[in-house]
C-alpha cells in the first residue's frame, strides 16, 4: 500500500489536548448532578406520595434506594474506571443516571420511582470516582492540581447544598417530576461535553476486575446501609436491624478475606498502609457523619418550627451554600502555606463551632441568629476541610488506584453520612420525646447539633493522631 503525503502528515499530527477548563468543567457538571440527587427530592416527597399513593415506608426508600445503590456501588465503579478508562465510565455512568431520571420523572407507580432511584444510585456510583479521577489524571501534581480539586469541591458541595432549594422551587413551580426531569437535558448536554473534550487515559489492561470482591464489597455496604436505615423505623435493638447490620459486617469480612489473597484484587490492602489515605478517608468519614444530617435537620427546624414554605426553607439556607463554596475554593489558597493537614482541622473546627451555635437554637427564633450565622460557620468548615482531605487522600496512591481511591473517599462520606443521618435521627428523636411540639422538636434537633459538634472534635483527634503533617510521611507505611 501507498503512503500519501495526507497519509503522512495526519499519521504525524499530534492529538490535540483538549483544554484544561473544559476537562474541569465536564467533571465538575457530573460530580453536581451526582450530589445534588442525594438531597434534591427532599421537598418533593409530600407531593410524591400524594400523586403515587405511596406509604411512608415506601416514600422513605424514594431517598434509601438511591443512597444505597450510590454508596454500595462505588468502590466497583472506581475500580471499572481504573480498568476500562474513566472517560467510558464516565460516559456509561452518566447515560446510566440520565435515562434512570427519565424513568423516574414518568412514573405512575410507586415501585416503578424506587426502581428507577436505585438505578439513578447505580449510574452515580459508576460517574462520581471517575469525575475526581478525571481531574488526577489531567492536571500535574501541584498548585493547579489543588485549585482544580478545590473547583471539584465546591461543585460537590455546593449541590447538596442546592438540593433543598431547586427540590422547593421545582415542585412549588412546576411539580415533582422536575425533580428528576431536570437531569435529563442537563445529562445529555454534559454528555456531548465529554465525548467532545474528554480525552481517554491509559487503561491497566492486564488486569481483571475482581468480581468475587466486588461482589462481597457492593453487597457488604449495602447490606450495612439498609441495616443503618432500619435504625429509624425499627431501633438499634431490633431484629430487623441488628441481622442486616450483621450480615452486611460479615460479607465485608468476607471481602476483606478475598482481597488479601485475589492477585488482582478490586482495593489492593496496601493502600491503607498509605497514612494520607487511611487518615483521610477516616476523616472524611467521620465529618460525613456530622455534616451531611445538617441540610435535614435545618429544612426541618425552618419548616416544622419556625413555619417556613419549602421555597422559603431553602432559599434561607442559600447563605450557608454560598459559604461552603467559598471554603472549597479558599482552602486551596491556604494549603501551601500552612499545609493540607492544618487547613482540614481548622475547617473541622469551625464547623463544630457552628453546630455548637446551632444547637442554641430556640422555637422562636430569628432567622440571622438561629439559620443564616450558624449555617455560614457550619459550611464555611465543611468547605475548608472537604478540599485538603480528597487532595491528601489521592496524592499518596498511585496513578493507576486513582480511581478506586476517588471511589473510596465518595464511599467514605457518603457511608458516613448514611450512618450519621440514622444515629442523628435516632437522638433527635429521643430528645422530643415523641412530641410534635414546637418546643419539643427544637429540643430534638437541638441535641442533633450539639452530637454533630461532639462528631467534629473527635473528627479533629483523628486527623491530629493519625494524619501525616507532609507528603514524604505521606508516603511512608
């Protein structure tokens, strides 16, 4: 055959990078979509049920199937990334959860929105680890490097925080179905966006992936997740919670079991011999445990005490979704000069100042003292330390896990909050003492606070104990 001159010159060219703001901007409107469905359908859930005729038990799940999947699933979709390239799975993830919306925005029957949630859990669980993955792998370790996971951050953060809102503002305007209906064009556009400017890496061919653990692990987490969950309905000292809780601990010891003798295995153990990533995913659970009940607890106290619509519950929290962006892209500015270690436990920290001034709240509260102030220091903190511990956490592997760590921080904290949410729940509870007083609710959520603040100190403990002050000790065993 031939070669022409084209021939020539086309085999010759090189491939054209695409721009780092567009790579940035593609993962970020994933990792937003991904956040913001944990919280979003909050608001809507009354008018769910109505339409649907679904029982409270059911409608609870319209919020467990998603975090369920979403969590149970992730550490297999960090690792699908590291194997088949993250741009496919990040692709495949993200068609995954914008034709489960879909689904859910068109369903007539209960079952049908349940299903369709879990799949949304899936798609997400697929699409998160490759998002933070994404931005690892294409920017140089460094100050660019920090500011993009900053920008990741505050993304992530800054779509729980909108949940309430856009939740409120949908079903108030429009109804329910935009809840989930609201991703379907957004998915496809970020879509086109990554087929046009997503560039795939280099892909660990040579290896397989673990199903045996990733069975045992996908299982394991969400067995344990729906044992939390029934921590709600049923109590700590229930059957019905304690065998999931159980066999959910067993399976994960099965895993645990697999993974120490697989020769490919789905989360290699050396990994935790890695402090940066052990601390941090530690951390991150912990703070996940404290920080994510926030949205719940506040939603309520402004709606159920202070007698706020669900429009104007969320747009009284738009001040604390402001300060958590400003935190994520602050503490980028802040590590290199007092190290990443310092910035997660000053932001730890305030947040635990916030939730202690939270808890003074009263039934009549005014709204600058008792939602606006608190709710700044709370998210202010959040932001400070969310950005330093995902940086910590992923700097200390190695390129090719840069998925399954990414994998394994999001499971953290969203495992963290699962089981923070059930155990706050549980002390709101027990502090109201069954009554729907106005008083009496203050009172729970109150005691809910007060516990996340005590969280946040013994978050501040591990990280000064365990997480290693530079990036050589980082490294060490």
């Amino acid at each position: 055959m031939v070669q022409t001159p084209t021939d020539t010159y086309l085999a010759a060219a090189p491939v054209k990078s695409p721009p780092l703001w567009a790579v940035v901007l593609a993962a970020c409107a994933g990792q937003f979509l991904v956040v913001l469905d944990v919280s979003v359908v909050n608001t809507a859930l009354p008018s769910m049920r109505a339409d649907l005729a679904m029982s409270a038990v059911g409608l609870q799940w319209v919020v467990n199937a998603y975090s369920i999947a979403f969590a149970g699933f992730m550490l297999l979709g960090g690792r699908a990334g590291d194997l088949f390239g993250r741009k496919r799975m990040f692709l495949v993830g993200l068609g995954l959860f914008t034709a489960a919306s879909l689904a859910g925005g068109l369903a007539q029957e209960g079952w049908q929105l349940l299903a369709a949630r879990a799949v949304q859990g899936l798609g997400a669980a697929v699409l998160a680890p490759s998002t933070l993955a994404l931005l690892t792998s294409a920017v140089p370790e460094g100050p660019a490097r920090i500011r993009a996971i900053g920008t990741w951050s505050a993304v992530g953060a800054g779509g729980g925080a909108a949940g309430g809102l856009v939740g409120g503002v949908l079903t108030d305007l429009l109804s329910w179905r935009w809840v989930l209906l609201i991703n379907v064009p957004i998915g496809v556009l970020v879509l086109a966006a990554g087929v046009a400017w997503l560039r795939e890496g280099t892909t660990d061919r040579g290896r397989r992936l673990d199903l045996p653990g990733a069975i045992l692990v996908t299982a394991g987490l969400a067995t344990l997740a729906y044992g939390i969950v029934q921590t709600e309905i049923e109590g700590w000292t229930s059957a019905a919670t304690l065998v999931p809780l159980a066999v959910g601990l067993a399976l994960l010891g099965g895993f645990l079991l697999v993974e120490a003798r697989s020769k490919s295995p789905l989360m290699p153990l050396k990994l935790f011999r890695v402090r940066s990533v052990s601390a941090a995913n530690a951390s991150m659970f912990v703070c996940g445990g404290a920080m994510f009940a926030m949205w719940f607890f506040m939603t309520l106290y402004a709606q159920n005490v202070l007698g706020y619509s669900a429009m104007l519950a969320g747009l009284a929290l738009i001040p604390s979704s402001l300060s958590v962006v400003v935190g994520s892209k602050v503490a980028p500015r802040l590590m290199p000069v007092i190290g990443a270690k310092n910035v997660s436990m000053i932001g730890i920290v305030v947040a635990a100042a916030g939730f202690g001034w939270q808890s003074t709240m009263t039934p009549d509260g005014a709204y600058v003292t008792s939602i606006m102030l608190p709710g700044i220091l709370m998210m202010l903190g959040a932001g400070l330390a969310s950005t330093p511990l995902a940086s910590l956490a992923t700097s200390g592997a190695a390129p090719g896990d840069a998925g399954l760590v990414s994998g394994l921080i999001n499971t953290s904290r969203t495992m963290g909050g699962a089981l923070g949410l059930a155990v706050l729940s549980t002390v709101a509870a027990s502090a109201s003492a069954g009554s729907d007083s106005r008083q009496a609710l203050t009172e729970g959520y109150a005691a809910a606070f007060r516990t996340s603040g005590f969280i946040l100190l013994a978050g501040v403990v591990v990280m000064l104990l365990w997480m290693p002050a530079t990036r050589a000790a980082a490294r060490k065993p």
